[in-house]
C-alpha cells in the first residue's frame, strides 16, 4: 500500500534509530523512505528495523530497506 508523505508517518518513522541510518542521512534529515523513496547517501546495509515500526503495520508493507530499494508501490 502506498504511503503519504504526512507528518503524522515522518513522526511515526523510526528510521532515525535504526543502525543503518548514518550521519550523511542525518545530517539531511532524511527518514520515511518508504514513502518518499531510496536515500541519496552512500551507506551500508547494518539492518532494518521498518519491522518494528507502527507505519509498516498500517500500510501493510511487504518490503524492508526502503533507503536502498526505494518506496512501497
Ligand atoms: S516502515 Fe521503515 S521507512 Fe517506513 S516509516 Fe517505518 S521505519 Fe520509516
Ligand atoms: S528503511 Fe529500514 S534500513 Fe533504512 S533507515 Fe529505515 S529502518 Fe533503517
């Protein structure tokens, strides 16, 4: 299911806690990928935690690593 682009989801998003999330796509502010799509930074995969984040379960998600593979369709 596709994902709005809200606060409300940027506010549930916890991207920000997750090991991959590194300091270029901190320093960009960079979260809810799986809404707004694959992150600019080059980075290493360290794990995802979307498993565990309230957005994933709304939407029914499918994918993981949305700031490498890009959004949900
Ligand atoms: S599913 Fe992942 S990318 Fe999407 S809002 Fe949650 S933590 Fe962020
Ligand atoms: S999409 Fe997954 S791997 Fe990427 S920062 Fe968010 S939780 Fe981490």
């Amino acid at each position: 299911m596709k994902v709005p682009d809200t606060k409300e989801n940027l506010e549930k998003c916890i991207c920000m806690g997750c090991p991959t999330h590194n300091d270029c796509m901190k320093e960009r502010m960079q979260g809810l990928f799986c809404s707004r799509g694959k992150s600019d930074c080059e980075l290493d995969k360290q794990g995802c935690i979307c498993g565990e984040c309230p957005v994933k379960s709304e939407y029914m998600l499918a994918g993981m690593y949305f700031c490498v593979n890009g959004a949900e369709a």
